[in-house]
C-alpha cells in the first residue's frame, strides 16, 4: 500500500494543525519526517511488490487473446455486413429454388 505523503495528503494537511509548545508549527521537523517517510516508502518492498504485481498482470493479459476496442468494433460491422449478405444469398437460393420446382 503506497501512502501519499504530500502537501495534498492527509499528513500534508494534519501538519497545519499540529501545534507544540507555544502553539507554533515546527513547519521544519514535519518537513523533515515527511521527507523520510517518502523515502523510507519509495525504498520499501511495496514498491518492488506493485513492480512484479504490474509486470505479471501485464504478462498474463498479454497470453489472452484479447483485442482493443476498434478492431473489436471493426470485427462487429464486418460480422453484420457479412450476415446481410448471407441473408440476401438465402433469398435468392430460396427464388431460384422455387423456380426449379414451378
């Protein structure tokens, strides 16, 4: 689990509010320990955990047959143009059916 440790995130915020002693923020100390928890974060095993999660989730949707969502669309036009022709070509085999037996 990666935690946001920036001006937006929720430590980033609570340091506006962390007062000690004569009630003035020691803006340097937070920046400090807001330094090395990104640190320690970025040298932590998550991150080596979220690399091989993403690159056997990339390797294992890569052995799926899969298809983007234009050639997926393309397919299906192609597929519906094919049935029309098919259902015209029935209709004439079934004419010229009709026609040999009359």
């Amino acid at each position: 689990m990666v935690v946001p440790i920036g001006p937006d995130s929720t430590f980033g915020k609570l340091r506006k509010y962390v007062y000690w002693g004569n009630g003035m923020v020691k803006q340097k100390i937070l920046e400090e320990i807001s330094a090395r928890v990104s640190e320690i974060m970025a040298a932590s095993p998550a991150k080596d955990i979220e690399k091989n999660l993403k690159a056997a989730l990339a390797g294992g949707l890569a052995r799926l047959d899969l298809v983007t969502r234009e050639e997926f669309d393309v397919q299906a036009q192609v597929l519906a143009h094919t049935r029309e022709k098919l259902q015209e070509l029935e209709q004439r085999l079934a004419k010229l059916e009709g026609s040999d037996h009359g």
